[in-house]
C-alpha cells in the first residue's frame, strides 16, 4: 500500500468517509458472505459515487485489518490532507459561534483519541488540536472507534502547542487547562466565550509549559475513591458541561 493511502474500516467510519469525503475514497471492500441492508446501503453509496466495490472473504479483511472488529467492511482510500498550524487561521475564521476548540496534550492511545473524536463531534466542537511528538494521529483504529467523527472534525497535528496556544490567545481564545490538582470547579467556572479546553496526556496530566500557558486550570470534582478518570472520560465530562453551559446561555 502507497504511504499516501490507508484503510478505513467498519460500517460508521466507512459511511461517513463515502458520504463526507467521496473523493478520498479508491474502492469499496465488503465481505462476501455477509449480505444485511446495512452493507447494501453502503455498496449504493459507493456505486452512486463511482467508486468501485469488491466482493472478499472474511480471512482477507481480517488479515488487512490485523483482526479488528471490521464489521464486513473495508475501504481503501487517501490519506487525509495534513493540517498544520498554517491552517491554524483559516479554519477558525468562518466559525459563526463562539470558538469550541479541543486540545490534547499528547494522548497515545488510539483508542482514547478515537473517543475523543467521537465525543467532540457530539459536543459541537469546531477543532481538535494535538502535537505530532510523542502522540498518536489518525490511524484505522482512530477511525473506527470515532465512527465516523474523523471525518467531521478538523484535526491539526502541531510541531510547538505552546506556541499554537499562544497563538489561540492572540485570536480572542480564553484556554481552560484540566487538572486534578485545580481548585475550581469545572461546575463554576465560567465556560461560555471562545475557549479552548485542554486535556493532558494519559497518566502523566498536563505538561508543565502546556499547564503555564493556560488561563485557568479547572478540576472534575471527584466523590469516590479513585484518583483520575481515563482521558476520553474525563474529557467528555468537561466538553458537555461547557455544552451545558451554552445551551443554558
């Protein structure tokens, strides 16, 4: 496979890429020996796109998809367009609200960031920003757990998130900083202008140059015995209190 393709799999990731992106899409592979509505409607999304579909046994997409919960189906496509902080301006010039922007401060699990994704989506955020060291990108299993979300959402891999956050402040964006050691509440702080929400790293938190350029710091208030929730927890818990927020505004 060309380092410029990839594939993307399961049926709300695949539905989302045909009906989003089309263009990106090379060929449609669906397993032979399933036949549900759910295929056929992706097997006419594609035929009306002029896209080809081809008929594999399951061992042939298990194999590509190194046995992951594929669903039957499978596309082989481009490679998203990277974003850079280049873009940084243009994607957040049009946005009529005010600014909801996540950033994640190095999460390496793909299925944390596919969590991530799915939640942001739901919760109306306009963009997703992570650095390119020491994190992970958008991978077939990003994908899939996002259903469908990586293809809605902006992504911007940046190479310095000190210097993009910097850059968010001079465009008007307040940067609210998650962690446990805060003494605001997520509950009171106000959380309804252009803001940025920031989510550190599995386990190790924020960064100390990420903590220094944030606004505030803000905590989940926690009433049980563990510590910490996971990052794609945490960080649904605090996308829908702004959302909450908002909509009470």
């Amino acid at each position: 496979m060309s380092q410029n393709n990839q594939f993307v799999f399961g049926l709300h990731a695949v539905l989302s890429l045909l009906q989003n992106q089309p263009g990106r899409v090379l060929r449609l592979c669906v397993q032979k020996e399933r036949k549900d509505q759910k295929i056929e409607a992706l097997i006419q999304e594609a035929k009306s796109a002029g896209i080809p579909v081809e008929q594999m046994p399951r061992y042939e997409l298990d194999s590509l998809t190194n046995e992951a919960n594929h669903q039957g189906v499978l596309v082989y496509c481009k490679k998203a367009q990277a974003l850079s902080e280049d873009d940084l301006e243009e994607l957040l010039e049009n946005q009529k609200q005010p600014l909801f922007i996540l950033v994640l401060d190095g999460v390496q699990d793909p299925h944390n960031l596919g969590a991530c994704f799915r939640t942001a989506d739901a919760a109306g955020v306009h963009l997703i920003i992570a650095p390119k060291d020491k994190a992970t990108g958008i991978t077939p299993v990003v994908a899939k757990v996002a259903s469908g979300a990586t293809e809605t959402v902006p992504f911007l891999q940046v190479t310095n998130l000190a210097r993009t956050l910097a850059k968010l402040k001079e465009l008007g964006v307040w940067i609210y900083g998650a962690a446990g050691e805060a003494t605001q509440s997520i509950y009171s702080a106000k959380m309804t202008g252009p803001i940025a929400i920031v989510m550190g790293a599995e386990g190790e938190g924020l960064r100390r140059l990420t903590r220094d350029h944030c606004d505030f710091l803000v905590k989940i208030p926690m009433a049980g015995s563990v510590s910490s929730l996971n990052v794609s927890v945490a960080t649904g818990v605090v996308l829908f209190e702004v959302l909450r927020q908002r909509a009470k505004r």
